[in-house]
C-alpha cells in the first residue's frame, strides 16, 4: 500500500467495461456512422481512463477519434466514387 499514489484511483469493473466498449465502438465507427460511433468511443475511452483505467482509457479514446476519421475518408471515398 505504501507505494500506491494518493491521487491514483485503483481500477475498477466499470473503468474497464467504458475502455472494452471505446475500443468495440472504434471499430465500429470505420464502418457505421463514424462522427457518431466515434465521439461515444471518445467519450467512453475518457471516462474509462478517470475511472482507473489510465492506459488503456487513453489509447481507446484515442482509437476511437482515429476509427472516426478513417470512417469519414474511407465514406467519402466511396461517396465519390
């Protein structure tokens, strides 16, 4: 316990189950509805991340904001086509 921060918030269910459904709605989001699917990603990966969830938060919320825009240029790709 003594090399535990007093700021850091130990991992939680929850925390993990937000960055698990980040990640799945960022790969939706190439796919289906990307402005949508991937602000919720964002939003989901966030709040994993202050639950606890640090790393993995951050790199789904990142995930995310990337699955969006690859989904809009790969939409407007076919748009134009």
């Amino acid at each position: 316990m003594a090399d535990r921060h007093a700021t850091a918030r130990p991992r939680s269910g929850a925390a993990r189950v937000c960055t698990i459904i980040a990640f799945v709605f960022a790969v939706i989001a190439i796919f289906f509805l990307p402005p949508l699917f991937g602000l919720v990603g964002l939003v989901l990966g966030i709040v994993g991340a202050v639950l606890g969830d640090k790393p993995l938060g951050w790199w789904a919320a990142a995930a995310s904001v990337v699955g969006a825009v690859i989904g809009v240029v790969i939409g407007y790709a076919i748009y134009r086509s």
